[in-house]
C-alpha cells in the first residue's frame, strides 16, 4: 500500500469478487492507534511496546467488509453518494458479477470532474 501511495487496497476471492477493503485506518484500528502521528509518538515514548506482528493477522480480520463499491457504469450521482458514504479515498470498480475491475481514487474522481478537491 505505501509503495504505491495508496491508503487502501480491494480484498478479492479466487475469483476476484469483492470481500472487502482493507484500509489505513482498519491498520491504525488494529494497533490501538488514533492516528499515524499517534502511532509513531507512542512508538518513540515506548518502542519494546509494539507487539502486535500484522504479518501474522489474516486480512480478514481488520479489513472493511462489505466494502463499498461502485459498477463500471455508474454515473456521477453514483459515485459521489458511495464515496460520501463510506469517507474513503478510493472505491473498488466492480462488474454486474461483484468481481474487480479496478480501484477509482477520490483524487482521480475530483479531478476527471474539474472539481476542487477536499481542504
């Protein structure tokens, strides 16, 4: 996620159905933290003190689910009613099958509609 600059990822089955979507603040959720600076303050004041190991928590454990989600051929009043439901940064793009065509960023969306973006 953070290589790719993106604060959340699509969760799929086999057959690329949407389950959920795993996000930053399910991460942050699941360390205890409110926040990223929270995270690394508490860190710094104790850092023997981070015992949770993510590496080992199955996905399905902290990710959203259901995700939110929009079909490929939602409009604009679609869109923007999803994204203003689940206060994310991205919504999973999905066919007539629930399964993953893609991942629509907030940005890309304000942008592609020449409007201003959140402050």
């Amino acid at each position: 996620m953070a290589r790719q600059g993106l604060k959340s990822i699509p969760v799929v089955d086999g057959d690329r159905r949407l389950l959920g979507i795993l996000t930053e603040t399910d991460f942050l959720r699941r360390l205890q933290a409110s926040g990223f600076l929270d995270l690394m303050l508490d860190l710094m004041e104790d850092p023997g003190g981070f015992s949770h190991r993510c590496h080992e928590t199955p996905v399905s454990a902290p990710m959203t689910h259901p995700a939110e989600s929009v079909a490929a051929h939602a409009g604009f009043t679609a869109i923007s009613t999803s994204f203003r439901r689940c206060g994310g940064r991205s919504l999973p793009v999905v066919d007539g099958d629930g399964r993953l065509l893609g991942l629509l960023l907030r940005k890309d969306f304000v942008a592609a509609c020449g409007l201003e973006p959140d402050s």
